[in-house]
C-alpha cells in the first residue's frame, strides 16, 4: 500500500512539472538524445555546448570546415532555443504552455528519423539542439530546486555537493536534495546507454524511439495537469 501511495504521489504534485517522475524521464530523453547525435551525426552533442566549444576548437586545428560549422551553429541554435521559451511562456497564456514546449522536439525527432545519413549534420544536429533548450528551459525544476534534463555535469555537481552537506555537514535537509539529483544523473545516463545500445541494431532509425518518449512524457504531462484539475488561461503551472 505504501508503494502504491508513493507512485499515486508523482501524479498529484502540486506543481505536475516539477514532478521528480517526469524530470527523470526528461533527463532520460536528454540523455538518450544526446547519445543519438554523437554516435550518428558527427560526433557532436545536441545540449552539452562545453564539449562542441571543444570539438569546434579540434575542428579549428585539422581544417575540418564542416564540423566548425555543424559545432557553432549547434550552440547558437542552443542558445536561440533558450531565449525563445520566454516567448512560448509570454504568448500562451495557459497551464499547458510547457506541452507546447516539447512539440519542437517531438516533430525534429520523428522527421530526422526518416532522413537519409546524406544530409548533412549542419542541418539536423542544430535543430535538435534548439528544441532540446526548450525542453531543458521550460521544464528546469525539481520538486522546487534548479536542474537540467539536457546534460548532466551541473545534476552531478548538485547532488556530490548536497550528499557533503548532509552526510559532513549536518543539513539533513539536503538528503532530499542529494537523490534528486542522483536519480537525474542515473536517468541521463541509463538514457545514453539504452540510445548507444538500440543504435547497434537501429542506427539512425533509434531517433524514432526517442520521438515515443517524448509522446509518453507529455501525454502523461497532460494527464497530470488534468488530474489537478489545474487548466486555466491566465495559470501558470
């Protein structure tokens, strides 16, 4: 019965898009996503811009014109991906705002699906990486605390810091904290290697899988927002 309560108890969160179930699932996405992208278009991460400022630097160095442009316009797509959440959260005056927000990565996913390995990663990685902002933008916090369901180094960081304080520091408080961000960091990663595993079998079609998890993450968004009976045109959930 106690299960049963805890599992009752993701759905009926006060705030459904700070639910600790849908910010692993999310992060599980990122992770998943983000594998896809390396492994199949150019060795260049769709969220982590740290690493493409690298890889561009590599880039640099051996001529590679192609993976310049492919890394640079992956992390101005990133960042033109984050500025425009505040427009979704400006002009849709609705608790649904944020399902509107995942759409861009739903539609990517399915149609880079269908496309061939001759087009180029210039064109598909960048587009990925913007709808991956306005996933990781709208949905940022977990049970009231910051995170990132796109890249994983800040959750870690979190969570390392948070187990110190409670174990060292005597803030039990930061116990809750601590999973949180442990539990963010093993979605991302069970994320990546579940992507890196299918892509063995499915190649550039593993894309797809990830455009259902989406589906099932916001459809179950929306059941949560219902369940809350929280829809109002001038809310903000």
């Amino acid at each position: 019965m106690r299960l049963v309560a805890k599992i009752r108890g993701l759905f009926t969160e006060k705030k459904p898009s700070e639910s600790r179930l849908l910010a692993c699932a999310l992060t599980f996405s990122g992770g998943f996503v983000d594998c896809y992208t390396f492994v199949q278009r150019g060795h260049t991460l769709s969220a982590e811009q740290t690493a493409n400022v690298i890889f561009f630097g590599e880039s640099l160095v051996n001529d590679n014109l192609e993976g310049m442009f492919t890394r640079g316009s992956t992390f101005f797509a990133f960042s033109i991906g984050l500025l425009t959440v505040g427009l979704f959260h400006k002009y849709i005056k609705s608790n649904y705002w944020r399902v509107f927000c995942l759409f861009p990565i739903l539609l990517v996913c399915i149609i880079v699906g269908f496309l061939p390995s001759t087009v180029p990663n210039y064109l598909i990685v960048p587009a990925i990486s913007f709808s991956l902002a306005l996933q990781n933008a709208s949905f940022s916090k977990i049970e009231g605390m910051n995170y990132s369901n796109a890249f994983t180094t800040g959750n870690l960081s979190n969570s390392v810091i948070a187990w110190s304080a409670y174990f060292f520091g005597a803030e039990k408080v930061k116990g809750t904290a601590a999973r949180n961000y442990m539990w963010l960091v093993i979605a991302f990663a069970l994320g990546a290697i579940v992507s890196a595993c299918l892509q063995t079998v499915m190649h550039l079609r593993t894309i797809l899988l990830g455009a259902l998890i989406i589906t099932i993450i916001n459809l179950t968004y929306i059941w949560m927002l219902n369940r809350r009976k929280s829809f109002s045109f001038k809310g903000n959930k």
